[in-house]
C-alpha cells in the first residue's frame, strides 16, 4: 500500500504507512526508499535527500548502499550534480547504483 501512495504522489498516505513501519523496524531501508519516492514523485527532491539522509543513519551497513544510490537519484534530481555524484561513489556496486551508471544516469566522479 505504501508504494503504490508514493507512486501517486500521495506523500501525506505514503508518510503515514512508512511512518509507521519505521516505528516498527527502525533499521529497514525500504520504509525509508518508499517515503522517499513518494516524496521524489511529487517534485521534492530536497525533501526525500532529507528523509534518505534519516534512513542512513538508521539503518546497518548493509542497507546503506541501495541507500546511497537512492539518494544520488534524488539529489540528481535536486540539481546538485556533485553531490549526487559523491552519493553514487558511496553506493559501490549497489545494483541500483550499477543501473544508473551503465544507463549514464549519473557519471562516477572524475567523468
């Protein structure tokens, strides 16, 4: 339910169930992505940077990656190209991170 209000754009829905599964699992990544998303699809890049930058530091090291990848699409989207790009280095051979990179996406620092 939760993904389908972020694709809609339907942030105060999709804040209300990934707030809630926050509450329950803290460290889980996908609560963080999903509001994040929902808050991407309604044009507020700066804002799913934000909850995205929560999300790091909530969750484990494993989760950080896709994390990471998320966040340098939502920064690329904010129009802060630099950042998006030290985001995209931070997220390693995430598989998301993989994907923006073979579609040029976003470009490796030093491109």
């Amino acid at each position: 339910m939760g993904f389908l209000a972020a694709a809609r754009a339907d942030v105060p829905r999709a804040k209300a169930i990934f707030g809630a599964l926050v509450r329950l699992r803290p460290a889980g990544a996908y609560c963080y992505v999903g509001a994040a998303m929902a808050t991407l699809n309604a044009g507020r890049a700066d804002d799913a940077v934000r909850v995205l930058d929560r999300g790091l530091a909530a969750v484990g090291q494993d989760d950080q990656p896709q994390l990471h990848a998320f966040r340098a699409l939502a920064l690329q989207l904010a129009g802060r190209a630099s950042e998006s790009r030290r985001a995209l280095g931070e997220a390693g051979d995430a598989s998301l991170a993989k994907g923006m990179r073979g579609r040029g996406t976003i470009e490796p620092e030093g491109n």
